[in-house]
C-alpha cells in the first residue's frame, strides 16, 4: 500500500512541475508579445510624430494629428502600466478619469 500511494505522490508531483513549467512559459510568451505590441506602438507614434513634424505648425491637420498622438500616447502608457503590473502581480491604480495633455 505505501509502495502504490508513493508512486501516486511522485506522479502528482510530476504533473505539478509540467503545470508549473507550462505556466512559466506561457507567461514568457504573453509577456514578449506584450512588449512586441508595445514597442510597436512607440515606434508607430513615432513615425507619425515625424510626419506631423513636416506639416507647418499652424496647419489644422497638424494640431488635429498631434491631439491623436497625444491620446494614442497616454492609451500606450496605461497598456504598459498594466503589463508591469500584472507581471509584478499587484493591482494598477484606479483611472482618476479622462486626464488630457497638451
């Protein structure tokens, strides 16, 4: 009998560490793709930051353009906010609103 209930303990401890295992690199893998997405997302900022650039700064393209970016900006701050909070395990603060930058 405690030959049988070892063998069940060792192969419960077995399928723990593969589970355990998976995680990890399930884990690894959502984190690289959250800061693929992110970098992604600078980058194309960015580069329409670098177009705005070109356009005179009275143009009302312009203004329309770099109001985009700016919210598109604070979207990209609060992913990676709560990326770096779900890979500290803790809770990211409440959005005190809609807060706008100029």
């Amino acid at each position: 009998m405690l030959v049988v209930l070892l063998g069940w303990r060792r192969a419960q401890a077995k399928r723990l560490a593969r589970s355990r295992a998976d995680d990890d690199a399930r884990d690894s893998a959502v984190t690289a793709l959250q800061e693929s997405m992110l970098q992604s997302g600078q980058g194309l900022l960015l580069r329409f930051e670098a177009i705005a650039k070109r356009l005179p700064p009275d143009h009302p393209t312009r203004r329309d353009l770099v109001e985009a970016l700016d919210r598109a900006e604070l979207i990209l701050e609060k992913g990676l906010d709560k990326a770096q909070h779900l890979r500290d395990g803790t809770t990211p603060p409440k959005d005190p609103g809609n807060r706008h930058r100029s």
